[in-house]
C-alpha cells in the first residue's frame, strides 16, 4: 500500500515514522517534507496553499491512502476534492474544519450544543466593542477568528489593553482576513489539556492525552511558540476523567457535527483547560497536534493505518488503538531568536550520537540536508523525543540527547512535563 502525507513538520515525520511500521506499507511519499523525513520517506514537491497542487501531485504517485498533517489543507478542502475523486483520505472535509478555522463558528457551536467552554462575545466591528467588554472581568482573552499560525491570541490584562487588541485585529492591519470578526473571552485558570480523539463522523476513539509547552521560556514565560515540548504519561489523566472527555466533549461535538449536516472525521484535537469548574474547551483543531504527535505516536503499539482506514471507512471503535504503558517526552530544540525572526542554514552536529540515546528518536521539524549534513530551515528545527518505563527517565534520555545536539543560537525548555502529576 502506498501513503502520501501531506506537510512537512515534527508532527508529519512522528506520522511517517509510525506509518511505516504498518506491514502493509510498501511506499511512504511525504510533500513537501523535509531533509529529516526524506531519509524515511521519498519527499516530493507540493504547495499546500495549493488544491490544484496537491491534486496534481495525488494523481501523479496515485496513492491508496492520504494523511494531511496541517489545517490549511483542509481548510483549502482537500479532504472534499480528493474524496470526490474517489481517492481515501483521513481527515475532515472543509465544513467539518471549521471547528478550527473559525473561532466564532466553534464557539457558537459549543454552546448550540451545551459544551462547557469560557463564556465570550462575537464582535465584527469596533463600535461594537464597548458593550462587549462591558461583560468581561480582566484578564479578557481576544483571539482573532480566523487561522493566525498561533499569533491570534491576546491575553489582555485590562479592558483598555483587550479593546486595543481588538480594534487592531478588525482593522486588518494585524492579521489581516483573519482578524476581520474577533471573539473576547473569559480567562480560564488551570492546567491545560491535548485531547485527542479519532472519529468516523459517529463514533470516536480516543488517544492517550498530553501536555504542551505554548511558552517559549522555562516556567511558561515569554512569547507563545508553535509548542517547545509535549509529553503523555499513563498517569495524565485517569480512566474516569478520559470517559467524561469522551461522554461530555468528544462524542457531544461529533453528534452535533453530524446533526448539522457537517460530519466530523479524522482527527479531533480538543484543546482543554482544566478548571475548578471543570475541563472546559478552549480551542479545537481538526488535525493532529505538533509536537503532542510526537510522544503520542511513541507510545501507540497497534497499527496506524488501520485506525486511520476505520475512519475513512465509519468502523471506528474503542480497539483501535493500543497503548504502552510508558511515558514519552518531546523537548523542541529551536533557532536562536524563535519565535521572533531568526536565521536558517546552520549547521547541525550531534544528531547521529543523540539517536543512540536508549529510547531517543529525534524527530526532524525544520531542517534540509545537503552535503551529507543537516542544516536548520524552520524556527521549530528538532522534536527530540524519548520514551521509558517512567517520565524521569523519558526525560533523562530526551535531555541527554538534547545535551549532544548542537547549533548556533539553538535553545529549548528545561522544565518540558514538570507541570506532571506526581505519581
Ligand atoms: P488557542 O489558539 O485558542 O488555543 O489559544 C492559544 C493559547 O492561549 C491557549 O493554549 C491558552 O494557553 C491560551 N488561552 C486561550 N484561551 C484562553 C482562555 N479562555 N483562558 C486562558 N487562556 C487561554
Ligand atoms: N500544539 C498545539 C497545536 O498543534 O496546535
């Protein structure tokens, strides 16, 4: 069996990497990939902003199954067109993806469905936000409606600072299309929660849940990043919490997808924060998470591609994953500067002792490969992620990795899951 995946980050070479272990895989392609990837998978040329593209790409290498990795793509629709064509793609369809392209969208829908999420306000325009924020205590969260690669979320410390914020997204000027209707939220305390569910727009099956590290700086400071770091232990959440997940958010969202006509297949992100009133939605997205993939997919036993075939197919069930019970760590090595601007095309050393480390695998997220070497190419460059019998040691192996990898201006977190739950 052949397999395309679509993107070319930590997120899509975790993808490949578990992909290829399925006995039915023949021929892995990823597009565009990467310079890690492309010693796992034949990396072929694509513009993902592009439908025509991807088409044309698809119909050239004819594959018989597709996994797309980023939301643009689906946001573009080509789950829709490929499976128009007849060709078998996990994922949702353009409509079912807007749980994550409009912020608006997903909000209404939680609350037409009765989903816990922080209470908020839809503005379209500025003369509309005086009585808005009129409802709001600060802090007051303002998140721009559309996709904004992880720049569209202000935490807004007063009402000036939230009504600042939020002007400037409606003019354009900060985000363009994407800012043109903002959404003002309510400030949720806790600790947050990935939560991932695969669905074939009925059933869903859950994965093991994880942590990300949004803040680029040790103790959650500094700038919001794509995520520095994830981790899954068997202890994140327990059985009772995950069936209340699945009872009162996962299945609740997938019902009333399929109740409005917008069948909600592949993958379900549900990003949580656990509050003291309960877990309640902050975002979703309808992809697999980057890098909480990574440790995921280190700690999955059974076969990926059945679990993605049962989707496409509507026979997902409960079994379709098997679990270790190890825990699994990522620490995100990135460019000096990230997630401001940064420089590309240095130097990567250590790589070849660090894959060594007993439980490592170093995932590639922006690196090309040239002359026999690995060069950075991305602000994320490297997802180093180990796995072992308990999170200290997971950790003791992905920072004994890390400790051997070396590039100008690199820098990663230090207290990657020290949020853990102490067992
Ligand atoms: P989002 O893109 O909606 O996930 O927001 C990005 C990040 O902003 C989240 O991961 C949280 O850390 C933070 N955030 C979003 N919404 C809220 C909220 N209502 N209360 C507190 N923090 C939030
Ligand atoms: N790790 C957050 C995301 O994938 O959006």
């Amino acid at each position: 069996m052949k397999i395309l995946v679509i993107g070319s980050g930590g997120r899509e070479h975790a993808l490949v990497w578990k992909l290829r272990q399925s006995p039915r895989v023949t021929k892995i392609y990823c597009a565009p990939g990467n310079g890690g990837i492309a010693g796992e998978a034949e990396c072929i040329a694509v513009d993902v902003k592009s439908l025509d593209s991807m088409v044309a790409l698809a119909n050239r290498i004819q594959p018989d199954l597709t996994v797309v990795g980023p939301e643009l793509p689906l946001m573009l629709g080509v789950v829709d067109e490929f499976t128009r064509r007849g060709w078998r793609t996990f994922g949702p369809s353009q409509a079912a993806a807007q749980l994550e392209t409009s912020k608006s969208f997903a909000k209404e829908f939680l609350q037409r469905h009765r989903i816990p999420t922080a209470h908020y306000a839809i503005c379209d325009s500025p003369e509309q936000l005086p009585d808005a924020l009129a409802h709001f205590h600060a802090p007051i969260v303002v998140k721009a409606d559309g996709l904004a690669a992880g720049k569209g979320v202000v935490i807004a410390k007063s009402k000036d600072e939230a009504s600042h914020a939020a002007a400037e997204m409606l003019s354009g000027r900060m985000l363009g299309e994407a800012g043109a209707r903002v959404v003002l939220e309510e400030f949720l305390q806790g600790d947050e929660l990935s939560f991932l569910v695969v669905s074939d727009g009925e059933r869903v099956a859950p994965l093991v849940a994880a942590q990300d590290h949004k803040r680029v700086g040790d103790g959650d400071t500094g700038p919001n990043t794509g995520g520095m770091g994830a981790y899954t232990t068997p202890s994140i959440i327990d059985e009772k919490m995950r069936d209340w997940l699945v009872t009162h958010i996962a299945r609740p969202v997938v019902a009333g997808m399929k109740a409005e006509g917008a069948e909600y297949k592949g993958v379900l992100y549900c990003g949580l924060m656990m509050t003291a009133r309960g877990p309640m939605v902050l975002e979703f997205n309808c992809r697999f998470g980057d890098p909480e993939t990574q440790p995921i997919l280190m700690r999955l036993e059974s076969d990926l591609v059945e679990a993605m075939e049962a989707s496409i197919d509507g026979r997902t069930s409960d079994g379709d994953f098997k679990w270790s019970n190890d825990s699994a760590v990522c620490v995100v090595m990135a460019s000096g500067g990230y997630p401001e601007s940064y420089e590309a095309g240095k130097k990567i050393s250590g790589l070849d002792v660090a894959a060594n480390v007993n439980g490592v695998k170093v995932f590639h997220a922006g690196t090309s490969q040239h002359d026999n070497a690995f060069y950075t190419s991305g602000g994320r460059v490297l997802g180093v992620t180990a796995r072992a019998s308990g999170l200290q040691m997971a950790l003791d192996r992905a920072y004994e990795a890390c400790s051997m990898i070396g590039f100008e201006g690199a820098h990663y977190r230090k207290d990657i899951a020290a949020r853990a739950p102490k067992k």
